[in-house]
C-alpha cells in the first residue's frame, strides 16, 4: 500500500511525523508537506508564482519526503501531478493539532489538502485532534491505521474523504466512535484593533461555539468525547 502524507502545521509538526511513523508499519509512505505553518488556508491553490519544492531530510528514515513552498493544497497537487511516481492508494492529511469541525473544514488547510486528493479519485482522510496542546496524537495514529487497513482490504468504498477527529483523551477515555454531519458554526469571529505606535492593526479573533445540542453532529460526538467520523464526499 502506498500512502501519500500532507499536512497544514508544516513539514517539522509533531502530528505528521507520529502519524507517518505508525503508518509506516504498514505502508510505503511520501510526505509533500508546507516547508512552514499553513493553518487555516483552507483550499487556496498558488497560480499566480512557481512553486518550489526541495527534497527534504525526514524526521522518520527513510520516508520519501518534500518540503514546498506552498499551501497544503498545493503540495498535494505537486506531490500528485509530478513527485510521487507510481499510484497511491490513500492521502491522509495532518494529524492536525488543532479540531477541524463544522464550518470550519471550509477554511481549513488540512481538509483543503485532503479534498485534493479526493478531487483526483483518491480515497482521502483529514484527521485531527481537538486540541492545539496535543496530547494524544498517539490515538489518532492507530486509529489512521485502522482506516488505512480497511481501505486497503476494499471495506470502505474507494471514492471517500473523511474529515476524522478525536477528543484529546487519552484512549481508555474516548467513548466511542460516531459518523456525523458537520454542525453548523464552529466559531465566532470577532476582530480586535491595537496600535503598534505608527498604525493601526486588527487582529481576527476566533471563540469557539460551545454545546453543540444536535446528537448527529461532530462538535457534540467530539464534546462527548466521541470520536468524531464525518463523511464530507457526495
Ligand atoms: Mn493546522
């Protein structure tokens, strides 16, 4: 099997590298990822500069790895277009520190990615978890091994993309897993306005939006401490 890793927390995030070392037991993996952080740049594509890629060191031997000058989006069409040689059989995005529910898979870069290698007929998985402090990557490693098995055993059907996310617990806390619908709002956004002594700046501020009341969504399965499985393809 063979796994194409991107990600938007950057090529030297702690999540995409404890995710490529579990996958790695089971499946020859290349990483294209952003050479810094592209966190919330959702599904931006770089058309109007070229895009620069260099081969990088890994942080898991030998795993084929590329670091681009680009959005998340972009280093998997890269990756996909030109990089990887032969056919994958599966993308996974992240693991991201950080949820991705809601409306927020609009602007995220760890979906935006994910929803790449969909576009071009890939099984495709974002995963997260619900904390920037992340704790328990550990989980949702296995658990991207589980789905990786099962998409390579033909249980799932082939044209998927999941946007997969797990409470920060560790695993003897995690309830369950759920198949959800994104909620509606994830976020308030409000903007805050300094002074840095010359000009003006505003800062785009987000709150989370809490107690989520609809049992089929995945900000409650996530505040129940559920995983959350949520199927965003057609
Ligand atoms: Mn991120």
């Amino acid at each position: 099997m063979k796994i194409l890793v991107t990600n938007d927390d950057g090529i030297f995030a702690q999540g995409l590298w404890i995710l490529v070392n579990e996958l790695k037991s089971i499946a020859q993996v290349v990483v294209a990822a952003p050479d810094r952080e592209q966190s919330a740049t959702g599904t931006a594509v770089t058309l109007r500069q070229p895009l620069r890629v260099q081969k990088a060191s890994p942080l898991v031997s030998e795993v084929e790895t590329y670091s681009v000058e680009g959005t998340p989006a972009d280093s998997v069409i890269l990756a996909l277009g030109k990089l990887v040689k032969n056919k994958i059989d599966l993308l996974i995005s992240g693991i991201n520190q950080g949820p991705n529910l809601g409306d927020d898979v609009l602007i995220s870069g760890t979906v935006g990615a994910a929803l790449q290698g969909y576009l071009r007929g890939f099984p495709a998985i974002a995963i997260s978890v619900d904390s920037v402090d992340s704790l328990h990557l550990d989980n949702a490693a296995k658990l991207a091994i589980l789905l990786a098995k099962k998409i390579d055993a033909n249980t799932l059907p082939s044209n998927i993309f999941l946007n997969v996310n797990l409470p920060n617990l560790p695993l003897s806390e995690i309830r369950g897993a759920k198949i959800t619908r994104l909620a509606s709002k994830s976020h308030t956004d409000t903007v805050e306005e300094g002074h840095d002594g010359k000009r003006k700046y505003y800062w785009l501020v987000r709150q989370k939006v809490n107690g989520d009341t609809d049992e089929k969504t995945d900000i409650w399965a996530i505040e129940q401490g559920n995983i959350s499985i949520t199927p965003l393809h057609t």
